[in-house]
C-alpha cells in the first residue's frame, strides 16, 4: 500500500503532475457525485505546493483554453 497518496479531481492538475513525473497509482475512480479522481504517489503538502505551481503556469492557461473552446462546440 502507498503511504503518501494524493487525489486529484482536476483533469489539467492531473496532466500537469503527470507532465512533471510523478507516477500515476491506481485507475481513477468515480465518487458518489459523478466526478472522478485521478491517485498520485506523493504526500498531501507537495500536492498542494504543485497545485499553487500548476494554477500560475502557463500549462493552466492553456488547460482554460481547451475547456473554453470545447464549451463553443455544438452539442449533439
């Protein structure tokens, strides 16, 4: 079992910790509400530390970017 475990539910935050290479644990699971959580081999505070990094880096804006083009899209 992996002591030092993070969730994460960011789709981008994941590609960000994956980009950077931290080591991906486990297949994502689905909560109670729908959302899915992608599992990281690395401790809570670091997670938090790398969220801060992720969310001032030019890889979130680009992230904000694709969601943005991906809700003009029509819906079928």
């Amino acid at each position: 079992m992996v002591e030092n475990k993070c969730s994460v539910s960011n789709l981008g935050f994941a590609g960000f910790l994956i980009f950077k290479g931290f080591k991906l644990i486990d297949k994502p699971k689905k909560d109670d509400g729908g959302r899915f959580a992608f599992f990281f081999e690395l401790d809570q505070e670091e997670c938090d530390n790398l969220m801060a990094s992720y969310c001032s880096s030019d890889y979130c804006k680009f992230d904000n970017i694709i969601v943005n083009l991906k809700r003009m899209l029509p819906r079928y």
